[in-house]
C-alpha cells in the first residue's frame, strides 16, 4: 500500500503545471470546482477529457502524452476502472508525479492504478482530495479536514 506523506502534498499542490485528467463537462461537477480552484491559486491547470476538444472554453487534451509543453504532475479523476492506463499515459509522458483522488468513495483509486504507480516508479499522492491541503477553501472542506485531523486520518 502506497502511504501518502503532507511533504508529498504540498509538493504537488506546489507544482506550477499540472493535467487535470477527468476533468467533466458539466459545469457543476466536482472536479471543475477543483479545476477553478487551482485555477484561481495560480496553478496553470491543462484540462484532459479524451471525448472533449474544449472545456469551458479552453482547449482539451484527449490524454497526457498530447499536451505540449508537458506537466510536472497529473491530477487523476476519472473513474478507477481507467486510472491505471492514465498512470500508464502519465510515465509515458514522461511525468511521474500523480495524484490519485478520492473523496466519497474510491475516486479514482484502484488496486491496478496503485501497483502501475509502484511498477513505473512514480510518485504518488494516494487517495486525497486537494480541498483539504488547501488553506482556504471554505468552511465545509475546513470542518472535513478538522474531523480527519482529530480522528488521525490526515496525512503526516
């Protein structure tokens, strides 16, 4: 099992370009508020959606290897059952750096993700949501990392 360390967090969410590979179409999905969020915080963010060309009116990756120049780290959302031929696509591309989210549920955590990440050698943040390393980034997401924190369920 890959264990997540802050130092790691804080890294990635330190990372200048990442792809944001999952990235929906809805407007009102969970991880365009991600995206908008890392966005707003000053993180050059590269949509990646392989049935989209443009997502709110910026172009759109079908995958990692096609974004040119390349990213430091890929924020992985899509559904488990492809995240590990996204990890795949990630070492491919040269990054290798990934974060692997998860909120409710197993995100797009997956048992064949995690060994790819272990088989390529890359490094990776296991299961978080980037709301709760963030400073400010409202009282709900506040609360969730206090709970966490006082049950010891946040990364050290």
């Amino acid at each position: 099992m890959i264990v997540t360390a802050r130092a790691d967090i804080d890294e990635f969410l330190a990372l200048p370009r990442i792809a944001l590979v999952g990235l929906s179409r809805e407007e009102k999905h969970f991880s365009r508020m991600v995206y908008k969020e890392l966005l707003s915080r000053g993180r050059d963010v590269v949509p990646v959606n392989p049935e989209a060309t443009e997502i709110a009116g910026v172009a759109c990756f079908p995958d990692v290897t096609s974004i040119l120049p390349a990213v430091q780290g890929a924020l992985i959302m899509t559904a488990p059952a492809v995240s590990a031929s996204v990890v795949e696509d990630c070492a491919a591309a040269g990054v290798h750096f990934v974060w692997l989210y998860r909120s409710v549920g197993a995100g797009s955590v997956s048992n064949d993700a995690l060994a790819a990440c272990e088989e390529l050698g890359m490094r990776v943040v296991n299961g978080e949501c980037p709301f709760m390393f963030l400073p400010n980034s409202g009282w709900i997401h506040g609360f969730h990392r206090g709970i966490r924190g006082l049950i010891g369920h946040l990364p050290n």
